[in-house]
C-alpha cells in the first residue's frame, strides 16, 4: 500500500505527524506508531527526478552555482 502520508494501518489508523514519519530510507522500516505504540512497517518511496549537473571551478574546486572567484577578482 502506498500512501502519501505515514499511516498507522494494520492497528488503529493513526496519521503520523511529520516530526514522527520515517523519512530514512536507510532504516529497517521498522516504526513505533506514535498513537497507539505499536510497531508496523513504513519505508520512504521516492522517485528519480535526475542529475543536477555543473562544471566544477579549476581554482576552488566548487561546484560553479557556489563559486565565488570571479567576484573576488573584481
């Protein structure tokens, strides 16, 4: 089941705040609802949305968006 939102579904149907959803993708999906104290399994699902890519500064060595040695030699 997928759900946009982290619900506590096999025991009382809780919507977990989002200060107490698991967002670690690399967690065993184990949670501890914070309603009724039991645990269930919740796993983060996200999409590849693709590559962010800049030329990298020769001098700094920073990507190009936070580069700042053309301003320095003004």
């Amino acid at each position: 089941m997928n759900s946009y939102k982290q619900i506590c579904p096999p025991y009382c149907g809780c919507i977990e705040e989002e200060c107490y959803a698991n967002w670690d993708a690399d967690s065993d999906g184990t949670v501890t609802c914070s309603n009724c104290g039991k645990d269930y399994y919740s796993m983060p699902q996200y999409s590849f949305e693709g590559w962010q890519v800049e030329k990298i500064c020769g001098d700094c060595r920073e990507k190009e968006s936070e580069c700042f040695c053309e301003e320095e030699a003004e």
